[in-house]
C-alpha cells in the first residue's frame, strides 16, 4: 500500500469513522480458556464502561495474562481497563468533551468521531 495512503488511513479521525461505520458484529461472548493440571477452566466476563454517566460502546477483551485489549484501539494493550479508557479519552477527545462541575456528573455527549458515544 502506499504510504501516503496508509498514514491517511491511520489518522484516529479517519480510522474512527471507518469503525463506526462497520456494521455491528454479534457479541458473543468467548470464554477464556485455559487447561491446568486436567481442568479446563472457562472465565466469561462482561463490562459496562461509562464515562461521566454516559456508557461508553466499546468492546473490550481480557487475556489469560490478565491484559485489557479495545478493538478501538487495536495496537496497544492495557494493565487496567480504567488505563484502556484514559487511553480512549485521549484518542477521542471529540467523544468525551470537558464536563463542568463535579466528576462524575453527566454531560453532553455531541459530535465525536471514533466510538459513537452521543446523548445529551
């Protein structure tokens, strides 16, 4: 691919509308799936993210060794999943506007490109 090309396709603004506008995949929620000593242990999760009151629709996964991984973020792999929304909120800031008063509260929720978190 040319380089041009794919430095324009990386662009978070760019990047984040082509996402948004992928059609939404089932969630179906995989186990992890580990086998120790002749056991197979299955671990299902599920998180609900929201940020100043307002959920956050992302899809997140967390590995055996315990890392958070983000489709939003597909390059990079958290400690924590509060370290993985730090991250969004940096990457898309247009999706998590500055609320006035305390932390906490509910805010409005307008325009934004990568993860389609609307309201208001």
């Amino acid at each position: 691919m040319d380089p041009k090309r794919l430095a324009e396709a990386a662009d978070p603004e760019v990047l984040g509308r082509f996402l948004v506008e992928l059609p939404d995949a089932p969630h179906t929620h995989q186990p992890r799936v580990d086998q120790y000593k002749g056991h197979r242990i299955a671990i299902e999760t599920h998180y609900e993210i929201t940020v100043d009151g307002t959920p956050v629709p992302v899809h997140l996964t967390v590995g055996n060794d315990g890392n958070v991984h983000c489709h939003a973020l597909p390059e990079y792999e958290f400690v924590s999943a509060v370290d993985m929304v730090r991250v969004l909120i940096d990457t898309y800031p247009d999706d998590f506007p500055a609320v006035p008063g305390p932390a906490g509260g509910t805010g409005d929720r307008r325009g934004g490109t990568g993860l389609g978190v609307e309201g208001g």
